[in-house]
C-alpha cells in the first residue's frame, strides 16, 4: 500500500523522489520520508503527507544525485516521526523502504537483540535493515548479496530499495508480492511501486518479477538474480502511459476528473473489440478460453472492493444472458475457506491495479488446484496480469483518485462484453436482442456525458445532504451490486456511514432506521422490477423517510411518491448499472467535497492494497 521512489544517476535526486512521492501518495500518506545518498546517509522523514515533508527539508541538504523515497500507510507501528521510512542501521550506513509486510519479523527481532542490535521503531521494516547489515558483517560480502541471503529468511510480502554507505554508485531493489518497476534512463535508473512517477523521465522500464532481486549500478549496469541466486535478464517493456493521463487538468481533484473521463475511458474499453456494424465482439484473450469457459462447471469470480461490486454485475450478466453458473467470491476470503476448486473451473479476477494482494493470492491457489484462470485489470504488465492464463484489460487510463470510479465502469463494460460473446456462442440470447446489447453499449458513452451534464443539479442536490449521519441504498436484480457501490463511495470519501441493500431486504432489519433524518437512495429505473421497487419506496414514505430516486427518463410514478430524483436514459436491463452508478458517484463527491473531506486521500484508505 506505500509508494516507494528511487534513483540513482546523474541529476540531483531529492526532486525527482519529491514529485514520485507526489504521485505515489493515492498509495498512502500517513507519513512520508527520503534518504540522499553521500559520505553519510541524510536520512530526513516526517509523520504527515508528502508537502509536509516538503516543508521539512527545506533548510536541509538535500545534493546527492542517489536517494530513495516512502510515502507509508501504516501496518506496523502508528503513523508518527520514527516508524516513518526510510529505516536505517544503527550505525547509519544503511538504509532502507519498504511496500509489504514481514510476517516473521517478530522472531528475528528476538534474535538480532541478543545479538546486540538496538531498534527505534515498532516496523517490521527496520528489522529486515538490521538483518541486513547483520548478514553483510557477519559473513563480509557485498551488499547485494546480503539483501538476497537476507531475503530467504523473511516470511511475507516486499517490495525495497537499500542505499549503503559502503556502496555509492549501485542500490539494490527487490519484490514479492508487492509491485516494483525499474525504469532505465541513460547511465540512470528509477525505481517506483508503480509507473506514474518515471512516465516524465523514460519509457524503457522493467517489471520485476516474484522473488526477483536487482543491483542498480552505474558501473555495471542492470544486474538482476532470484533470490535463490539464478541469474537472469530483464525483460525491458515499453511504457504506454502518458504524462497528461496522470495530471489534474483543470479539475479540483483526481476524483471529479476520472468521473469525467468515463465517457472515454469506455470508448476505449470497446473500441477495437465491439464492432456492432458487423455484430461481433472480438476479445482475443477471452475468445481463445471461450470453449473451456462455456465447458467448465462455473465461474468464480475473485476481486475485492469496487472490483468486487463489478464482479456481482458480472454475475447477473453471465447468469441472465450466458446462462453460467456463477459464484461471486471476497478474494481475502476465498482461500481460507478451504474452497472447493477443480480443473473444470474457471476463476475470472478482477482489479483494477492488477497488485492487490488478496487477489493474487487467491489467484495462486486456483492455479494450484487446477483451474483455468483469467483476468481484468487495468494495468499493462501488472502481477495479476502475469500470473493469469489470459484475460482482458480496461483501457480506464491512470486512476490516481483512491476511490475507484472509471475503473469501475470500464470493468462493468468489459463483463458485459464477455457475456455477450459467450451467449452468442452459447445461443442463450436471441440474434435481435444481441444486437440490440451491441448498439446500445456502443452508445453507452454517450449517455454518460448525459448523465454528467446533470452535474450542477446533483451538486444542488447534495448540498441537502451534507450534515446526514446515514444513508441507506437499495436496489434490486443488476442495480442491487449499484447499490452496494453508491454506499461504498459515499463511505469512502465523506465518512458518512451508509449500507447497501437489496430492496426487499430492508424489511429484514433496515427498516427500523428509517426515520425523517435518513436519506434513502433507491434506484428505480423502469427495467426489471420496478413495481416492487415503487412498492418499497412507499414504504419507505410511510415512515417518513427522504428517498432519493434514480429513475428512468420519463418516469412518472416514483416522481410523484419520492422527494428527489434523478433521470437516466432509458436502456436494456443489463446496460442499466453503468449509468446509474454516475449520479451516485457525483452524489458522494460533492456530499464530501461540501464536508470539507480530502476525496482524493481519504483517510485511513490507500488505492492499491498490497498487504493482506
């Protein structure tokens, strides 16, 4: 969930870790630190975010053209002063950041203390910089190499970056479980969790691999091992991203602007595969798997979030046109059920940073049962993206907003894809009504910027709001997993508890909180189960409740019973959630922005979880 930095070259360092912090910190931003490489370690680290740091190290020196940079979100120790990164050796001549979690730090803790060593923080990051330093004194090799031995002892997830006193032209990075990339300039390198922060500087990177462990050396180039000491080369990859994909450009926040740009990034997802003059959808990675797909027992779907929210769409959509039995699965769940899987399953994953940790894991264990297992990611080269058989990625674009909004559009359009090449080959669904999906996806984009020119009024809308203590969203059939993602935003970003329901649910238990001061979202568009739905705002009515309503355009019953509403085109059952997922998300940007909350950080949360 931290975002580490790293260089090592010619230009003065401490800029360019500045500005990759700035982008990194969507990743976390309870404290942040650097540490500039010289005849000693200028180790400089502050609780707070990145600007905080910024001001820090103002009257510091900060000239040396190697360094490496941390922005955390806490596992280990809270967020103060001395658990902040980087961590360094007692004697100063080592230093250390850290993405991930050592399980095992406790026990070699234990046994550096008997050996002398002295900690000053309650990381399990400083421990694994102690270990180091223990390994390169004890057996006298080089840095390098003691970070690899060093390695082997250590249980968990990494992601790291060591500068040494003793080693001033190389730093020594490494992964597991946790993303890293290393970007090769000229006599240069930089080093980030994620691409955002090298995109400026190069477009030749190299992706780590699982338990793969690099010396950085302006002296002798890129050396990359295992950390079992099998020497390898790297795979250099071509950057696609671009500079202005991860600037604001104009907008106040990440969020507002990735809420804007879903009209694109949906275009981007079909273009190429959605071709609805000659009714074909062309996905190459799901095409090749189709036989095994409509062969296997089911489908399991895997995510976690707003990814997993996408996942329950996907199963109305594979059920309901494809005619496949579907299971909708927590991936942080799924493996310690001890679940049954076989060859005859297909594990689809999805997630928008491709690095979730629970999702990978869970991914794991279904290869090692067996199954076939696809993806839908939204990062070119991500683990995820790796270690799965085939798949399908989003083309959303960079999304630095923590809360996930065009991802998660761009996931339901890829599902509804997938169900829709899958029917056909099946012949679940009859030829005019495929055609029908076909055309009225293509157009979806446009009906979204129709929904985003509603913007003022649901700006209006949500001023109404800003003081409630708890909402309560309901849907049914496609819209309840809609629901289920209004709350989660709202929640996210405004703090404001709220519940997703399916509608008929709220007589089970919700209904004793409806009173004058509880807001209820109901989406009630005329598509599937509408009188229920009318039936359940009446209720709601009847206990003085305030419902607001998404509706279809034209709708003239709910308007009558409900206090707000909101009008969407109307479209085909299956098309309904992404539209009516856009004035949810406006709805809870601007509760949060007129709260005076941080949309884009919002506290305690990171955009990419790679512990579990």
């Amino acid at each position: 969930m931290c975002g580490i930095v790293g260089y090592i070259g010619h230009r003065n360092a401490y800029p360019i870790l500045i500005k990759g912090l700035q982008r990194l910190e969507y990743r976390g931003y309870d404290s942040a630190g650097v540490a500039l490489l010289g005849a000693e370690i200028m180790n400089y680290k502050i609780k707070g975010k990145v600007a905080d740091l910024e001001n820090y190290c103002k009257d510091k020196n900060k000239i040396s053209t190697v360094g490496i940079g941390h922005t955390r979100w806490a596992t280990h120790g809270v967020p103060n002063d001395i658990n902040a990164h980087p961590h360094y050796t007692n004697d100063k001549s080592i230093s250390i950041i850290h993405n991930g979690i050592i399980e095992n730090y406790e026990s070699i803790k234990k046994a550096l203390l008997k050996r002398g060593h002295e900690f000053e923080s309650e990381t399990d990051t400083e421990v694994l910089v102690h270990l180091i330093e223990e390994i390169q004194k004890k057996d006298n090799i080089s840095l390098f190499e003691s970070v690899r031995l060093a390695l082997n002892e250590v249980v968990g997830a990494y992601a790291i970056a060591v500068i040494s006193t003793l080693n001033l032209d190389e730093v020594i990075v490494a992964k597991k479980g946790s993303p890293l990339v290393v970007g090769l300039g000229d006599n240069e390198f930089f080093i980030a969790s994620d691409a955002t922060p090298i995109v400026e500087y190069t477009k030749e990177v190299v992706y780590l691999e699982e338990g793969e462990v690099a010396r950085l050396s302006l002296k002798d180039g890129f050396e990359l091992k295992t950390i079992e000491n099998v020497i390898l080369s790297p795979y250099i990859q071509e950057l696609e991203m671009s500079l202005e994909a991860i600037e604001k450009g104009g907008y106040e926040h990440f969020m507002l602007k990735e809420i804007f740009e879903q009209p694109k990034s949906i275009t981007d997802t079909i273009r190429g595969r959605l071709l609805s003059s000659e009714a074909i959808i062309k996905m190459q990675g799901i095409d090749s798997y189709s036989d095994k797909i409509l062969n296997s027992d089911r489908i399991i779907i895997i995510a976690c979030g707003t990814s997993w929210h996408a996942g329950l769409i996907g199963e109305y959509l594979l059920e309901d046109l494809a005619r496949i039995n579907v299971e909708v699965e927590y991936a942080s769940e799924f493996r310690y059920r001890n679940p049954i899987i076989t060859e005859k399953d297909v594990v689809l994953a999805i997630s928008q940073s491709g690095e979730t940790a629970d999702t990978l894991a869970a991914m794991r264990l279904a290869k090692e049962k067996g199954a076939t297992v696809l993806a839908i990611c939204n990062v070119v080269g991500s683990s995820i993206a790796r270690l799965s058989d085939a798949g399908a990625y989003t083309h959303a674009g960079p999304e630095i907003g923590v809360a996930s909004t065009k991802a998660f559009t761009a996931q339901v359009t890829i599902l509804t894809l997938i169900s829709l090449l899958l029917a056909r080959k099946k012949s679940t669904i009859s030829e005019s009504y495929y055609r029908q999906l076909l055309i009225e996806l293509e157009t979806t984009p446009i009906k979204v910027e129709n929904m985003l020119s509603k913007n003022n009024y649901i700006k209006e809308l949500s001023a109404i709001f800003v003081n409630a203590q708890n909402f309560l969203y309901l849907g049914r059939g496609y819209n309840f997993p809609v629901a289920l993602e209004g709350a989660l935003k709202l929640k996210e970003i405004s703090y404001i508890h709220a519940e997703g329901y399916p509608a008929a649910e709220m007589k089970h238990g919700p209904i004793a909180l409806i009173d004058e001061n509880m807001p209820i979202v109901v989406i009630a568009t005329k598509k599937g189960h509408y009188e229920k739905v009318v039936s359940n705002i009446q209720e709601v009515k009847a206990r003085n409740g305030i419902v607001i309503a998404i509706v279809t355009h034209g709708d003239t019953i709910v308007k009558e019973i409900a206090d707000y509403v909101i009008e969407i085109p109307e479209v085909a059952e299956p098309v309904t959630p992404i539209l009516a997922n856009i004035p949810l998300q406006l709805l809870s940007y601007y509760i949060a922005v007129m709260r005076g909350c941080d949309v884009d950080q919002p506290r305690n949360l990171a955009k990419s979880v790679t512990v579990e």
